[in-house]
C-alpha cells in the first residue's frame, strides 16, 4: 500500500456495513478517504469511531448514487477539495425484497438498477475522467456478489442478481476500453459470499447461513490495492466456511 500514501480514495456507501469498513482500512492505511452515502450523519458517526490520524484523513461528502446530479456535483466537490481521484471503490448498493411478478409500480426494480449498476458505472466515469486528468494510473474497485455469477434461489430478491451480473459484464466491458485506450488504470471485481450487513440481517432466508464480517471484505480490498503495478486482479470471490452456494 506504500505507493497509495497520501493519494485520494472514495468509497461510494461509506455510511455503513462493507463501505464504512473500507474506509477505516484505507484512512488507517494513509489515504485521503472520502466516503459517499446518503446518510451524511452515519459518516460524521464513522469519523468519530476512528484513531486521531485515521479522523484527519478521513472527509464525507453526501451523496446518493442513484441520481447522476448528486454524482456530478459529488465528484466535483472532490476534484475542488482534494484534487481529484487515485482510487474508486464502488460499495454502494441496495436489496429489496418483492418479487419481478408483484403488483406494484416497480420502483424497487427501477432504485435497484439505478444504484447497483447505473451509479456504478457513472462514479467510474467520473473517477476516469480525474485519473486521466491526472495522469494517474488509478484502481476502481467493484463491490460485486456470488449473485453476479449465479442466481441464488431466493425468489423475492428479483433484480438484485440481474444488476449484480451487470456488474460483472460492466468489470469486463470497463478492462476493454481502458485497454484500448493504451490506459494502465486498474478494474477489480471483488464477490463475496454472504456479509454480515444491515442489509442481510433483514433478509429473513439469510439468518442461519455462515456469513463473512465487513472486516474481511475490507483486507480484500488492501490486497488487491496493494499488488504491483504489472498485476492486475480480476475477479476474487470470497466465501464464509460452510456456505452452499
């Protein structure tokens, strides 16, 4: 991690969970951490949780991934306070639990694809658009699922598979253009397995499975920020003990 001193991380849903245990980690670690979520309390909470120094690095800025307003304004304020972006980690993401087939107006369907896949993919622009101003050769990070390589028989999480499969597809298409590009900026999929979450502990079929904690899911992240520039993670699934999927 030694060559990410003092260069600028933004995590997208920082405010709790996976997102605001990568935060730790990398404030810890000596980056400028800037965490993103709609719930800007959570984040001022966060910063107050953390060691004196870690406190100092660490920056909130509110925001909610599923409007391309609120991304816009959200990375400009970025650009204007710290200069720009070296690291993307994309966290932010939401579960609701009704059916395809419900009788409603899909506006679940509609919040899950607007935060899971379309926020994901304009914060990476976003952060692109700063690496290259930069001439930084940067890392985006996707907090991905086992959900985006098979459908798990759990019928009422309906679209959440089909964004997390997106995302996967979205990893590959990104690496193609960079490629093209002649860019040296790094794409990771990061999929776990069940996490002990706010967003699982309300998800009655997942109480009684072996979970990962957010912690492990954090030195994930480390692991693959940390590898030398010519090295490259894919795709790294990472699963509790015992689990069945």
């Amino acid at each position: 991690m030694n060559r990410w001193q003092g260069k600028v991380a933004v995590i997208t849903g920082a405010s709790a969970g996976i997102g605001a245990a990568i935060a730790r980690e990398l404030a810890k670690a000596g980056m400028i951490t800037v965490g993103l979520a709609r719930r800007s309390e959570k984040l001022q909470d966060l910063k107050s949780q953390l060691t004196v120094d870690a406190s100092e690095r660490f920056h909130s800025v509110r925001c909610d991934v599923s409007k391309k307003d609120d991304i816009k304004r959200a990375f400009q304020e970025i650009r204007d306070r710290f200069g720009g972006v070296d690291v993307l980690i994309n966290n932010a993401g939401v579960v609701k639990q009704t059916a395809l087939f419900a009788d409603d107006d899909g506006e679940s369907l509609q919040d899950i694809l607007d935060t899971n896949v379309l926020g994901l993919t304009l914060c990476s622009r976003e952060a692109l658009k700063s690496m290259k101003a930069r001439a930084t050769d940067g890392h985006i990070v996707h907090i991905n699922s086992i959900a985006g390589h098979k459908v798990l028989p759990f019928p009422h999480m309906n679209m959440y598979a089909a964004s997390k499969h997106a995302v996967t597809a979205i990893t590959e298409t990104m690496r193609n253009e960079l490629r093209e590009m002649g860019s040296k900026v790094k794409v990771t999929s990061i999929s776990p397995g069940v996490v002990k979450t706010e967003i699982v502990a309300s998800l009655e079929e997942h109480r009684d499975f072996p979970k990962l904690e957010c912690e492990d899911i954090a030195e994930a992240v480390l692991y693959v920020l940390g590898t030398p520039p010519h090295v490259q993670v894919h795709e790294l699934t990472i699963k509790p003990v015992g689990e069945q999927f």
